[in-house]
C-alpha cells in the first residue's frame, strides 16, 4: 500500500471514529396523544384540551388556540397552556355550534426548540356557549418612537450647548 492510500485510509478512519463520538442530535417534540382525539366525534364539549409528546416541554411557548367551527373560526380557548412534564393542558370557556374545531398549538421542546402543529375533532351536539374574551393585551409601555425623539432631543441639546461653550472659550 502507497503512503497516500495509507494516509487516506487513516483519515477515513478518523473520521469514522469521531463520527461515533458526536452526541446524537435531538428531535423535537412530537404530539402522541391528543384528548379529544384527533379526528374524535364528541357529543359534550370538553372543559379542557390535553396534548401530550414524546419528550419533556420547555416552560416557554406554551400556546393552545382552540377554533371553529365555520367561517368565523372563534376561539375557545382561555390563555396559555399548562405545562406539566410531556402534558400541555388548556381550559375551554366551553364550545358553540356543532362541528369540526381545531386545537393549534406551539410549544418548545427539551431541546428549546419551538414546535407548532394541529389537530381536529368534531363536536356532534351545540355546546352553547360563546367564544372566549381576547385575552388583555400586556403593557407595551412608553412607545420607542417617543423615547427615541427624547434621547435625540436630549443629544442635539448637549451638542449645542458644548459647541456653544468651546465659541466662548476660543481667544479673540
């Protein structure tokens, strides 16, 4: 065997071998099991959507938005899933006409990845309730526009009076 084709097969077997110790990469988390099923027929209207996955969920995105059925795809969900474990659980305000709702949710994995989908069921009887109040917008605070113009205020006026401070300094 030539020093190349040796040298060659020392750097496959390089990289073999470092290719055995790389950790295996994680996969985000995958919807297991939906309650109501997916695709269920229900004759009362859940309190409660449960989605469980394959792998602990984060603290983070936690969302669950519950609509339909129809054109006007109201919302029937009532703010922020709850996280226990592999577990997203949100309460409903109850549900409307009959027909097919959607459970669309996003969460993040173990590995802080964020992870979206949906899923279906099919409400046979009126639930008869109305969609749920918007939840409260949170408090934006002082507009950055505003804040902005105050710091270039600010600026121009300390620029100004420095300018005008070296004027009177300079001799004659």
């Amino acid at each position: 065997m030539t020093s190349l084709a040796r040298g060659f097969a020392a750097l496959l077997l390089i990289a073999f071998e470092m290719s055995l110790a790389l950790p295996s990469a994680s996969a985000h988390a995958a919807l297991v099991e939906a309650t109501p099923a997916t695709g269920s027929t229900v004759a009362a209207a859940p309190s409660a959507v449960t989605l469980r996955f394959d792998e602990p969920l984060q603290d983070g995105a936690r969302e669950v938005v519950v609509t339909g059925p129809g054109a006007a795809a109201d919302v029937w969900s009532s703010g922020p899933g709850v996280v226990s474990g592999t577990t997203l659980r949100a309460d409903l305000t109850g549900l409307g006409a009959a027909g097919e709702y959607t459970i669309g949710y996003r969460v993040t994995s173990a590995d802080g990845h964020t992870v979206s989908g949906s899923t279906y069921f099919t409400l046979t009887a009126d639930g008869g309730a109305g969609p749920a109040a918007p939840a409260d917008e949170p408090d934006r605070g002082a507009p950055v526009l505003g804040i902005a113009a105050a710091v270039g205020l600010a600026a121009a006026a300390v620029a100004a009076g420095l300018r005008w401070r070296r004027r009177d300094r300079s001799p004659s």
